[in-house]
C-alpha cells in the first residue's frame, strides 16, 4: 500500500500476507549460509513439509 501502511480487518488486526511456500523455500535455499549438504537436507524436509501444509489446507503464514 502507498505510504507503507498495512492492510487492517475489520477487527483492527493487520490483513494476514499468503505467502508463496515454494518461492519461500527457495529464497531460504539459496541463502549463503548454507553448505550444499545440508542445502540437500534442507530442500527434501522443506518440500515434504509445504506438501503437509497443502494436505492439511494451513498456510504458511499460520505456522508459528
């Protein structure tokens, strides 16, 4: 929104932001930190997780 202003419900709190899941996963992969190893890890947990998320219809952006 112009002016970085935030979205608000009806109740006051802030519109919740759908996140890509995918598009997440492979921002975080493609981090520096990471050694290839644990990259490879890290992208067979990551997608089996976001294919739970889709079975369990929860959004990214619930998780805590």
């Amino acid at each position: 929104m112009p002016g970085g202003s935030v979205r608000r419900r009806e109740d006051g709190g802030p519109e919740p932001v759908k996140v890509d899941v995918d598009a997440a996963i492979e921002r975080f992969l493609a981090g520096p930190a990471l050694g290839e190893a644990t990259r490879r890890a890290y992208a067979a947990d990551l997608r089996d997780f976001a294919r739970w998320l889709e079975h369990e219809h929860v959004a990214l952006d619930q998780v805590d």
